[in-house]
C-alpha cells in the first residue's frame, strides 16, 4: 500500500510526541508551528520519552509556520487545544484533498460534528489519547508514561483510512484501538473528565485529595449519572459498573493533575465549550436536566473569566 | 418594669459588640470570655465603633470563663459560631431559670429548634444581626458598620419577653424589628447566604467580582430558587420578587468579603451544617431537591476537611 502524507496541526505534547512517532515509523509528516518555529528550524525537535528517547534533527524536520505552505495530505492530525477551534476551519482548509482524512486528536464532545458542517468534510474522525506528555519547552517535549490511543470515525464513511492511520501508529510504536464510533467513546472518557477536571479546577487540588473526601466522591458520581443520562439522551448507552469502576481505579491511582487543573494554573484558557457546554447543551435538547454538572461549570465560567481577561 | 439581667455567651465581634450597648443601656450584663479573658480583667473591653467609641472598664466589666461561676439570668445572648453548638446546651445550662429567654445570634437554620428540644426550654428566640464588624484583638472590637438586628421567637410562647430584649436593645442604640417567626426570617436571610458565603468561599471571591460574571448569577438565582423551595416545603413562603431584589441589591454594593470566606481564608471552621445541610436535609424529607445547593455544600466539605485536618 502507498504511504500516506501527514500533516499535524499544533505540535505541542500530544501532536510533536504522535508526529515524531510517525516520522520515525517512515511516514511523510508536515509539522504546524507557532512560536517555536524558528527555534526547530535550527534544533530540531526533541522527545525525551518514557519509552527511550527520540528527535528529528533540523535538516530532516518538515516544519511550517503556516498551513498555506504545507502541502496537501493524506491525514490530517489536529492536536490543539480545543480553545482553539474557532480557527480551525480556515486553518486546515489548504491541506485538503477531496479524500482527506481529518482525525481530532482532542478532549470533549462535539468537535467532529462542528468541523464536518463546516467544512462539508466526508472523512472526519476522532481520537482520545491516554498519555501523560507535556512540553517542556521549544520543541522539546516529555513523555512520562503511556500513549495508546482510540481512534473512530465521526460518519458512516472513511473507515478504511482510519484503518490505515491505526496501521502507521502500529508501526511507529503506538498502540492503537479502534472503535465503531468516536462519539460513544468521547462520552466514555467524558464519563470521567466531567467531574475530575472541573472539580481539581475549581478546588486546585489532585484526584487523590478528591478521592479521600467522601462529599466529593459523592458529587463525582453524581456528576457521572448526569453525564450517563446525557449519553444515553444522544443513542450512547454507556455501562452503569463503568462509574464504580473508574471511581475505584482512581481512588487507586498515583495522585493525578488533570489537564485542565494545570491549564489553571498555568493561565491558559480552560477547554469549557467542548468538555461541558456541548454535553449540556445536547442535553437540553432532550429535556434531561444535569444541574450538579451545570453548576460546576459555571464556576469554571468564573476561574476562566479572569485567565482570559 | 424591673430591669432583666443578661449573660452574653461568645464574646467576640458580635456579642462583644451588642452586650457592651446593653450594658451602658444601664443593663446588667455577664460576658462569657475564652481566651481573652485574661486580657481584659486587666484591660476592659474597647469597641471602635463606626456612631462613635466606646468602652468597658475592666473594674466594670463583669467577665467569667465559665459558666458556672456566672449567676443565673433572665436572657442569654449566644453569639458564638454554630461550629460550636454540639457544646451550646451544656454550656449555657447554669444559666437557665425556669422562664429565662434564651436569643441565638447565629446564622443558618435549626439551631433554636435543636437547643429548645435538648433542653426542653420553653422560651427560645434567634435574631440576625445586620452589622459588619470584627476582633482586632483581645478585648478589643472594630465595629465598621450597621447594626440592626432582626428578632423572632423559636415556638409560640415567649413573645412579651422578646419584647422586653426588643425595648432594651433600643434603648442601648441598637435597631431593632421583631417578627412572628424566626424560622421565616431565618430561610429570609438564608436565600442569600446560601449561594454568596459558599460561592465566594470555593471561587476565594468577593460579591462584586461574582456579581460581573453572567454564570455565577445565574447560578446564584438557581441557589436562591432551591432554598425557595425548601422554605415553601417548611411552610414558609418567601415572595418571588425577593430573588431579583437581592441580586440587584448585590450588584450594587461594595465588594464584600462574605463570613464564609473570611473564616475559610483565616483556617476556621466552616459553618456548614446550620447554613447547608440542616436546610437539604429538610427539603430532602419533603422530597425537594436542591442539587446545585447540594453540590457546593459538598465541594465545601472538602475545603472544611483541609481547615480541620
């Protein structure tokens, strides 16, 4: 088979650590930067990674400063955050061929669905990424643990291209699931965002801090039914031991900062359109309330209000 | 009429302020002292009062560290913190006459009803006292506004002696309404202590930064409708337009630093039992949710364990 072109769009933690992997598998990949663009053209990229460390020196590096000047691909891997995507549209639009496959390397629910309308785009698919990466500082980036990924497409179409993509990751070194449908599996994983990145947020504190105060275990479930009824309210039946298990492997897990604590803390915008407005918003739509939700994210209007003012 | 006798229980920013307005009212008033006690057999007590200064000499000041070394009187004033009512009946029981009146000056809902069936007293009272002030020291009070209190009895005796406290407190200076029923002045005040002492504790706020941001009011006025209807399922039925009058007043005030706020940012103990969970626990009998109530109270469950621990 022909090897697929890349293009990744924000090459930060997840998309410089998932870009370089599939650099070093012996695929084609085309790396959007921002600020750090100058500094890779002369260093590099670098991942100091979990698994044993990697780069792409200068000379190999495919880096760009704008879509505009990137080559049309094959797949496109989003990886910004999803404060972003307003942009988005407009931002990939030069990199599309008619068949493109666009895969959303993202947190929260709605994201496919939104840039699909958009775009008109037959192939859009997204991806959830268990990983513990961030960046450390220009092109350079820490992996500390994990990497798999579950990919599914968006529509009905495009699953042999999702395929191929979950085939390269295979190769490069990552592991790989794919599901039916991203939608049920970003209900799932929202399953544990809603309540555990919100309320570390809004009480600064760690799943470990949260998990040894019983109120708040009872406010995380809480939150958890509310999600679940929304999934079920959009065709998602997600299982009913899946809340009790996720609440007992975190009450087991290493004290954790989720991405939004740290978004916080580093006065970056938090990820609140696609990690809670959309969920509600679907849920208002079938009349069902999720008010213990609705209220934490309201709080987090108010932190995000002075990060971004 | 002969003159009553007082012993004020909690000697701090409250009922240092209002038993020292009684006692050069020309009433005869014993203070119950903790850790200042001490300090002001030497030094009197001082208020810095916003209508002018004022005092008590230390050769006038009838202080006590126990109750049981005070003589028995015709009212008793609590103006301690509902954190420390699990010790309220046996503290204040040397005090008690067999028609002695005893006023909690505390906030939240159920204490008078929990004292008078601990110890089957048959005349007790509560009163809300709408003042700022504060301790700058030992012995020593700043009081930096207002005053007025609100009084109601508990049960259906007991009204001329209220009447009594209502006539002495004015002529000490202090403003003072007398209503049928503490209990409806109490959910009264609860409205808007239920969503402002808790937000501003967990969000570290004032009223004025929760005020400019769109959500929290929001999430405010659904606050004040659940303890709407609380109040209703406790038979007290608080008029509608009280929820729009009370934000709109809000807006409009100085910045406030909230009671809840202050003791979270000074390591003291929280007072959520009287202002959150005795109100869910009567809705929950009556089958009333109250969810986005419920949440914060237990989001402030967890900052009390970290004050307490």
């Amino acid at each position: 088979m022909e090897s697929k072109t890349y293009a990744v769009i924000g090459t930060g933690a997840i998309g410089g650590y998932y870009g370089a992997r599939l650099h070093h598998g012996g695929n084609s990949v085309h790396f959007l930067f921002h600020s750090d663009y100058d500094h890779v053209c002369q260093q590099g990229l670098t991942v100091d990674s979990h698994y044993g460390d990697f780069s792409i020196a200068a000379d190999q590096l495919q880096a760009y400063q704008s879509t505009a000047q990137m080559p049309k691909v094959d797949v496109v891997l989003v990886a910004l955050k999803t404060t972003q995507n307003q942009h988005l549209a407009s931002l990939i639009q030069p990199l599309l061929k008619p068949d493109t496959l666009v895969v959303l390397l993202q947190n929260g629910i709605g994201a496919e669905q939104e840039l699909a309308q958009q775009l008109e785009l037959p192939y859009v698919g997204g991806g959830l990424c268990f990983i513990c990466s961030n960046k450390l500082g220009p092109g350079h980036i820490h992996h500390l643990d994990y990497g798999r990924i579950t990919l599914g497409m968006h529509g009905e179409t495009g699953l042999p291209a999702l395929s191929q993509l979950a085939e390269d990751f295979r190769q490069s070194g990552i592991e790989v699931d794919v599901e039916d449908n991203i939608f049920a599996a970003r209900w799932k994983k929202l399953l544990w965002n809603a309540p555990f990145n919100g309320l570390s947020a809004v009480l600064d504190t760690d799943t470990a801090q949260m998990m040894q105060c019983p109120e708040i275990v009872e406010l995380a479930r809480d939150i958890m039914l509310e999600v679940k009824a929304a999934a079920r309210s959009s065709d998602t039946e997600l299982e009913i031991d899946l809340i009790e298990t996720m609440l007992t492997n975190t009450a087991k897990m290493k004290p954790y900062l989720t991405s939004m604590l740290l978004d916080k803390r580093n006065g970056r915008e938090l990820e609140l359109q696609y990690m809670y407005k959309n969920a509600l918003d679907i849920a208002a739509e079938q009349n069902i309330k999720m008010p213990k939700t609705e209220a934490l994210y309201q709080q987090l209007c108010f932190i995000n209000k002075a990060i971004v003012s």
